[in-house]
C-alpha cells in the first residue's frame, strides 16, 4: 500500500535526506505536503520535482513568492498556504498517513505534536519538542497510537536494538555513542575564539547549522539524552554517554543479562530515515555500505566532563526533569543563533544557558500551553545575558 507523506522542513538537511531516499521508491510513497521556512528558491524546485498536493511556507512574504513563481512555471496544481497555523493543520490533515517532523528548534512543536495527535506514523527528526515536552509528548502519542519512530541516529540505533516489542523489562543502561564534534581533545578554555565557520565543520556528520554548532558543544549530546529518556521512558541516570569518534556504532542497548546490542553503519543520515519510513520492513537508503575493513577499528573513551560545560548543563537538567529541559533547550537556541550571528564568543553559549536555568528551571508544567510560556520566559532571560 502506497504511504502517503508530508515532510515538514523538507529544504533541510534531513528534509533533502528524506527526498534522496523516497527518490528509490517513488512507487510507496506518496508526497502529500512540502514545508519550509523562508527558502523560496529550495521549495519551488522540490515542487516542480515532486509535485506535493500542499506547499506551506511558515513565512507570510515567502509564501507570496512561491505562489508566484509556481504559477509563472504553470505548476498550478499544488496548493500553497502560509504560515505557523497553516503547517499545523498540514501536519494534522488526514491526507497524509505518515509526517517527517525535520523543523529545526522549538518551532516544531505544535506541528509535530499535531501529527501524533492525529495518531499518524511519525518520524521525529526534531529533537527539541521531545526534549521541551517530554514524557507530556509520549502519552498524547500513546493516547492517539500514533507510531512515533525516532530518526536521530542514535535514537534510531537504539530503537533498532531494543526487543520487537520494545519491552524493556531487560535493559539495563542505553548508550548514546557520541563522535566528539569538530573539537574533541581541545580544552573549553582554548575555545573562546571559535567561529561559525569552524563551529559548522563536523568531522563526520553533513547537517544544518544549530545542530552543528550544537554538536561543537555538545549541548547536541546532551538533548539526546533527554531525548533518549523521553522515547524510551529510561531515567537519564540510567543513560551514559561514550565517545566513539568514528560514527560508527549509533548506540547501544545494555541488557541485564550482560549482552551488548547494537547498530552499524555508515555515518549517513538516509539509513535511519529508510529504516523509519519502511519499519517493519527494510528499504534500501541508498547509504553505501559499511566496509569493516576499512573502518578496521573502534574507538571509545569517555567525555571529559571538565571540559564540556552544556553537556554537563543538559545532564543535570536531565535529572532535574519538570520545565529544567525546555528552558535550556529556549536559552540554547537563543545562545546559538546569538553566535552564528557573531553577537556573542563560542564559549559563551554555556553562560547564557546557566543563568536562564538558575532563574526559571525549578518551574514545572502540566500543559503544552505552559510549556510554551515557559519558553517565551526562558528566551527572554537568555536575550538579556547576552550583552
Ligand atoms: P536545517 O536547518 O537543515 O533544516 C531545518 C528545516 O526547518 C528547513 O526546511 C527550514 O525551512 C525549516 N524551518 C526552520 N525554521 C522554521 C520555522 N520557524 N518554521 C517552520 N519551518 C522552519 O536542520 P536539519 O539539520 O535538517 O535538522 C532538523 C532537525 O533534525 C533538528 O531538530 C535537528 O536537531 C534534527 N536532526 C538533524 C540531523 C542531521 O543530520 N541534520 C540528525 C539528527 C537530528
Ligand atoms: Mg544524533
């Protein structure tokens, strides 16, 4: 049966990644929706590709212009809409049985959690929703049955390496493989001069520009692990994190029993995204496979803690639970677009973090509502410590 499927964020890098792969297997699916922020030029040519029955741009002014430029192209099929409640309802819409949630930030929020409501099968990219809502998230998605299928290739890994019923009642610890990022070894101190250009250079891993900037701080390591905690229902105690510097192994499951179980592969995003849009079955990705003897050995060593200020921020947010996560996830975006606009040092980004968590993390919430307020609260504490 073809599945029908709206990508949101489809002109990012996990967006395109999606596309690659249902390039191969044009004949399951069906492309219902495309979305994107402000990238007009990116969208009008995935839509002239892929014809999707809906085009949403989240910006009013961008809409305007791809509605005109698709109508100059005679691409009058496709529909575009505009704005945040337009991709909500896109993401809700019984047209698609399948959503690829690949927003960047908090902005995915309500269109993510739409789609679980809707009880679809949905493929979560967009780490920071789980990690500001947490276990709230889980149980609309358990109430709604929806399917929700982790993307982030350690959280895919781990998927992967639980039981087919993903049981836990025999895992003892999850390990959350960590490459290091493009300064690993260096000291925090001898960071402070770093720039976006080489904040952006991951060794491994191809990606959009907060999470590589996240991954140069780790603070992207440390959103897994309230993610990881939120998918699986593990305490975050009972999440470690390893460094293993050739991507290879994406995580790992340890079972009570002693047994390790884990996933391989080439560090390429299509392979979790096949996985997900084809579970239960398997799909090629159109990764290239994985040769042992080239990748020969395998690392590991554990991070230096003394050196890694946001990893140790989003541990102890982890732990703490209640709004501790959302409003470092707030002051992390804001601190991290703050440096990718050159506004404040690399090393500062752990600062502006801190001092919204020391004002606002013993809040707790009950509601998306509250969270959101939360999040307004916490963005707002964070633009003030940046001057
Ligand atoms: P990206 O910056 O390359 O793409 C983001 C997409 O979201 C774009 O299509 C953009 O138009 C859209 N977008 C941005 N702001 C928006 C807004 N306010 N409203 C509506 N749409 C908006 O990001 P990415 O690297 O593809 O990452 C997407 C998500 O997936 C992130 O949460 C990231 O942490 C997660 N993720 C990415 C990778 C990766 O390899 N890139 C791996 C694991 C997890
Ligand atoms: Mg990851």
């Amino acid at each position: 049966m073809t599945q029908s499927i709206t990508i949101l964020g489809s002109t990012g890098s996990v967006g395109k990644s999606t596309l690659a792969v249902l390039d191969l297997h044009r004949d399951l699916f069906k492309i219902e929706a495309l979305t994107a922020n402000t990238d007009v030029a990116s969208l009008f040519e995935q839509c002239c590709q892929y014809k999707p029955r809906v085009a949403v741009m989240a910006d009013d002014a961008a809409a305007e212009q791809l509605a005109v430029q698709l109508k100059d192209a005679g691409q009058t099929d496709v529909e575009v809409r505009a704005g945040h409640a337009a991709l909500i309802d896109v993401a809700g819409s019984p047209n698609s049985s399948s959503v690829m949630a690949a927003i960047v930030g908090a902005a995915g929020l309500l269109p993510t959690l739409e789609a679980v409501k809707a009880g679809k099968r949905v493929l979560i990219a967009n780490k920071e929703p789980l990690v500001m809502t947490g276990s709230l998230f889980m149980r609309e998605a358990e109430a709604s049955k929806a399917l929700v299928l982790p993307i982030d290739s350690e959280h895919n890994a781990i998927f992967q390496s639980l039981p087919d019923d993903q049981n836990k009642a025999g895992v003892a610890r999850l390990h959350l493989t960590a490459s290091g990022g493009p300064f690993r070894g260096r000291s925090w101190d001898s960071l402070s001069e770093i720039t976006p250009e080489q904040a952006c250079a991951h060794p491994n891993w191809s990606m959009g520009q907060k999470i590589s900037v996240d991954s140069a701080t780790m603070m992207n390591k440390g959103l897994e692990l309230i993610e990881a905690s939120a998918l699986f229902a593990m305490p975050a105690q009972k999440v470690d994190i390893v460094v293993h510097p050739q991507s290879i192994i994406h995580s790992l499951v340890e079972y009570l029993d002693g047994s390790f179980l884990a996933q391989l592969g080439a560090p390429d995003m299509r392979i979790p995204i096949a996985h997900a849009l084809s579970w239960p079955q398997r799909i090629a990705s159109g990764a290239q496979t994985l040769s042992l003897f080239d990748v020969a050995r395998l690392d590991f060593q554990a991070p230096d803690m003394a050196n890694l200020p946001c990893l140790r921020l989003a541990r102890s947010a982890a732990e703490q639970q209640g709004a501790a996560p959302a409003v470092l996830n707030a002051a992390n975006e804001v601190a991290v677009a703050a440096f990718l606009e050159r506004r404040i040092p690399f090393t500062r980004i752990p600062r502006v973090i801190e001092t919204a968590l020391e004002q606002l993390a013993s809040l707790d919430f009950s509601s998306v509502d509250e969270v959101l307020k939360i999040d307004n609260e916490a963005r707002q504490v964070a633009v003030s410590a940046l001057d």
